[in-house]
C-alpha cells in the first residue's frame, strides 16, 4: 500500500473516529467481517455474518447532511465564478492533506443488543469457531456520490470546476449533478471525483468473552 493510504486512514480514525473505506470502491455492508492490520493500515475481509446464518435488521437510515472534511490548517479553498461555470480552487500547505466531500450521504446501523443475542445464539466461545481479532462492521455510512483529494506535498492544487453555473451556496464537490471536471492540478497523490454508489466509512464492534459467552465492545474501546 503507497504510504499516502496509510495517512489516509490513520488520519480519518483519528480526526472522525471511523475507518475509511480504501479503495473508495470496495463494496462494504453491514455486517461484514474484517480484520484490521493496524501497523499496515490494511483490512482482509473474511464475509458476512449471514454466511453463519446470522441476520439482524438494521434501524432505518438515517440522513445526514452532506458532509465536508478537510485537513486542519493545510488546505485553504477559493470558490467564485469563471466562465459559465463554479472554480473551486483548493490548495494544500502539507503532503498527505486531504480534502473531502459526501453528496446524499444516509448512516444506518445494527442494534448491538440484538446482534448480541443472535451471535450467541450461534458461536460459543468454547466452541473456538470465532476469530476474536476479526470485526464486524456495526455502523455504515452510504453516499451517493463522494470526492477525495489527497495531496502530493506542500504546493499541491486542484482546481474542480462546475458544467455551469450556479449558486455558489450550491456548489458540492462530490455532487455528479453539476458535471464536474478537474480543470488543473499539481502535485496531487489522489484523485476520486463524485464517485457515485460508495460507502465512504464505517465503524466497527469486536466479539470479546464473557462470563460464558460473547459481548460485543466497540473497537478501540477497552
């Protein structure tokens, strides 16, 4: 893996408290299992709970406001009109800074007390069948259509500008309705521009013993 995904995630655990999902395509839902090598920033995936005939609704997805995230104090933005169309003009200061944008972004989760009971229902911990440094994605985040920007060093640019115009308080990077195009760049590591039908994060639970049998502990937690 280059070492600006390794940032990548490390970055977004730290700053948002989730894991992101690299490649932004991989197809994620919830109930995946996975293990996370966290000196490598790597994940193996490993299915899904339903190939142990494991099933839980989800709640409803919820709808969030289309979300912006940039690196603390080494990207600055300039967004103004050019000719029939929108110029978002974004400049990084450090290597490795990032720039992103969700359009149309829902959050659905699994009911931890619920998943619980149908894990236990299924695995014993004596039994021995569970992986316990595997996880299970509990919480998921799914957009429409989400850009990242990741730059090469200080002096990166990336200029993304609109198909036409229209009000500057409309303008979204990552929605695929404004035709957007990288008009220029300089010195970028990583380019993903209103990719459409992704799931840009998700959280985690681990399986842990107890008392005769599996609790679940948020990962990171304990």
């Amino acid at each position: 893996m280059a070492r600006y995904n390794k940032k990548y995630i490390r970055m977004i655990r730290t700053d948002l408290g989730r894991f992101p999902v690299w490649p932004l395509q991989q197809k994620v839902a919830l109930g995946d299992v996975l293990m996370f090598h966290g000196r490598k920033s790597l994940y193996s995936w490993h299915g899904n709970l339903t190939q142990w005939g494991i099933s839980v609704t989800p709640t409803g997805a919820q709808t969030l406001l289309n979300e912006y995230y940039e690196t603390e104090h080494n990207v600055s933005m300039k967004l103004g009109p050019g000719v029939d169309c929108v110029v978002a003009d974004f400049k990084f200061m450090k290597k490795c800074a990032v720039v992103a944008q969700s359009f149309e972004q829902v959050y659905s989760v699994l009911p931890i007390e619920a998943l619980k009971v149908a894990i236990n229902q299924r695995f014993s911990p004596a039994d021995k069948q569970w992986n316990t440094d595997w996880l299970i994605v509990t919480e998921l985040w799914q957009a429409e259509a989400y850009t990242t920007l990741i730059s090469g060093g200080n002096g990166g640019e990336a200029i993304i500008k609109s198909g036409g115009l229209i009000p500057l308080e409309s303008f979204n990077i990552a929605n695929p309705k404004l035709n957007l195009s990288v008009s220029s760049k300089k010195n970028m590591n990583y380019i993903a521009l209103a990719e459409q039908a992704v799931c840009p994060f998700f959280r985690t639970h681990r399986l842990i013993r107890y008392r005769g049998q599996y609790a679940l502990r948020a990962y990171g937690e304990g």
